[in-house]
C-alpha cells in the first residue's frame, strides 16, 4: 500500500509504502485509536448526562442502579436465608446439648433448679408454620443467643466434671475391690466357732482362702499407718482411707510397703501367708468404721454392684 502524505500548505509530500507487516500494526495502531477515543467519548458523555439529569442517560442509570441494587439484594437474601438455616441447626443441637447436660449433671448430684437456674433456659415448642425471612439483625441476635447459652452450658458441664471427679476421687477411696482375685470367702464376718479353742467368738474380718505366696491388693488407695508384725495379725498392713475408714490385711508372708506410703486402688501390697494366729495360709481382711469392724462384704458387694 502506497500514503502520501503532504504539509498544510501542500509543498511538500512524502511517500510512504506499507507493506503487509507494517499494514497490520498499522491497522491495529488506529482501531486502538478509535477505541479509546469511543470508549472517552462514552464515559464522558454518559457521567455528564447523569450529572446534569439528561432524561434518557438518568433513565439507563436508575435502570442501570436498580438492577444493581435488586442483584445485590438478592444475594444478600440468599446468604442471610442459609445463616438462618444454619442457626436452626445450631438451636436444634443446643436443645440436645441441653438434655445431655441435664442427665450429666444429675449423675454429677447438681439439682435441676439450679440447672435451670444457671442456664435461664425454658421449654418450647409447637407446631412449625413457616413464616418471613429473618432480618440481618435477627440472625445476629440469634447468633449471640447461641453464643450465651453455649457458654453457660459449657460452665454447667465443667462443674459436673469436677463433681464427678470429686465422687471418683471418693468412690476410690472406699474399699470396694477385692483383696484377692479368687475371690472365694471361708469364714464370714460375725460369731462363729473359733478355729483354735472350739468356742464361740466373734470373727472381725472375712476369711479368703488361698495358697501361700498369692497377691493381695489394696481394696482402695491411701495412707499405710501400720506395717507391723502382730502376735495374732502375724503380718499385718492397716491402710486409712479417710473419713474414718480403715482396712486391715492380716497373717501374709510378704509385704510390700511400709508405714507413711501412699497406695492407690488395686496396688499389690503382699503376699498371702499363714503368720499370726492362724491355721492354713488365706488372708484374713477387715473393714472398720470409727474404729468398730463391719462387714467387708457389705462394701464388696456395693463394689460389684457399682460394677454391673
């Protein structure tokens, strides 16, 4: 392609010859011209129609600001309609959350009127009729709603624990267990006919029979205040579990603590053994209140039942 190009005043011209390469650049050179300048033209011509309320630009613009404004309204809907279904689902497993609390806490020993009294939470209930869409500030209070009442049961379910904790703690430290896994009794607790004189004396403790040499453990954890050797206990271990709660192991052959240990539930402390006062190898176990002999069985079976 051949341009001639020549001065205002047409004296002088010059030639210009474009070949295929230079045509396109040249051709895209001025359609990029031509696009800015539209696109100037338009901007320009539109912000000053809206600007000075020209009818037909303010009408696009409103048409255009509408359409915006329903846009993102709709979205906004469609966002604050799923928090609110989510928020009902967090309500639903509050409720449960509540009911779990409740049954915890009543194991725990804490009375339902200060439950209720501590979450301030009510029944409620009734036919589902589906109504309006919740408002943005609706979902919001709703929201901290959820957050005040999961606090609160998250401070209910923390007392429960630590009154749980406190019974285990307790229930530890009543003896319960059995002292020897056979587990079988020979001479119950209460009047009998002594073994060695033939005549009737009252028999403090149970009888476990069982080989020499068998382990006994601790029935439950706490503080060993006798390790001695008894002329009719033989060797003999008292252990206090507090609150006046004593158990005594008689006549083993081999001990493994000593006074001033602390011992927890189910820890070997001796052998079985026939030392003492006695007439064949079997452990011979007390329970004592205040310092008065029970019956051992009557907290075994307490035991086992707790078990079950």
């Amino acid at each position: 392609m051949h341009l001639i190009i020549t001065d205002a005043w047409m004296a002088k011209s010059r030639p210009i010859h474009l070949t295929g390469t230079k045509l396109i650049l040249a051709g895209l050179s001025a359609s990029l011209v031509l696009m800015a300048t539209a696109a100037g033209l338009y901007h320009w011509v539109f912000m000053k129609g809206a600007r000075e309320g020209w009818p037909i630009i303010s009408s696009v613009v409103r048409l255009v600001a509408r359409d915006e404004f329903e846009q993102r309204d709709k979205f906004l809907r469609e966002n604050l309609d799923v928090m609110a279904q989510k928020v009902g689902e967090m309500q639903a497993k509050l409720l449960q959350m509540e009911s779990l609390t409740e049954r915890v806490s009543g194991l725990a020993g804490i009375p339902s009127a200060e439950i209720k009294s501590k979450t301030g939470v009510a029944g409620a209930g009734g036919p589902l009729i589906a109504g309006r869409s919740l408002s943005l500030e609706e979902v919001q209070r709703a929201v901290d709603r959820l957050q005040l009442v999961s606090d609160q049961q998250t401070d209910l379910l923390t007392v429960a624990e630590s009154r749980l904790f406190e019974q285990k703690i307790k229930a530890m430290a009543i003896p319960t267990q059995l002292p020897v896994l056979t587990g079988r009794v020979g001479s119950p607790f209460g009047w009998r006919i002594d073994p060695i004189t033939g005549k009737s004396a009252l028999h403090t403790g149970l009888d476990f029979p069982a080989e020499t040499g068998v382990p006994i453990f601790a029935s439950a954890g706490g503080l060993v205040v006798t390790q001695e050797f008894h002329s009719e206990y033989g060797n003999m271990i008292e252990v206090d579990h507090g609150n006046n709660l004593m158990s005594r192991y008689a006549h083993t052959s081999k001990v493994f603590v000593k006074k001033g240990d602390l011992i927890k539930r189910g820890q070997k402390i001796a052998l079985v053994g026939t030392t003492g006062r006695s007439t064949g190898s079997h452990l011979h176990y007390e329970v004592l209140v205040q310092g008065v002999p029970q019956d051992p069985r009557k907290f075994l079976n307490a035991g086992l039942a707790l078990a079950k």
